[in-house]
C-alpha cells in the first residue's frame, strides 16, 4: 500500500494541469492580432507560466513569446 501511495505522489509531482489563465481580445478584431497566458499548476501551485503570441499572419498558429534582453 504504502508502494502505490508513494507512485500516486509521484505522478502527481511530476504532472501537472495546464490551462488558459487570461487572455486579451480586445483589439483582435481589427489588428488580427491575440495574446493569453497558459498556466501549469500543480493544485492551487503554480509551476510555470507561458505567454503565446497569436500574428494576423499565421492565423491558427500562436508561438510561445519571449523575453528579449539587451
């Protein structure tokens, strides 16, 4: 018992949830254009966050936006 209590908590902790957390339409109906942020939680703790990019010129197709530094 305590072999399949400790793989439950191990699979656990290895996966995770992941949902759409925010999104922002607003102007998407005139530029084309779409941004959201996709969570992956573990419970209420959140294990990362990614932003997607959504171009007028790809529709359908988002890549995931990074942060550029100089």
């Amino acid at each position: 018992m305590k072999t399949v209590f400790g793989f439950v908590l191990l699979a656990g902790a290895l996966t995770g949830c992941a949902n759409v957390s925010s999104a922002m339409p607003g102007m998407s109906p005139a530029t084309g254009e779409a941004w959201y942020s996709k969570d992956t939680t573990l419970g209420a703790l959140p294990l990362s966050s990614n932003i997607y990019y959504c171009s007028k010129e790809t529709p359908g197709k988002c890549t995931k936006a990074e942060m550029v530094s100089k």
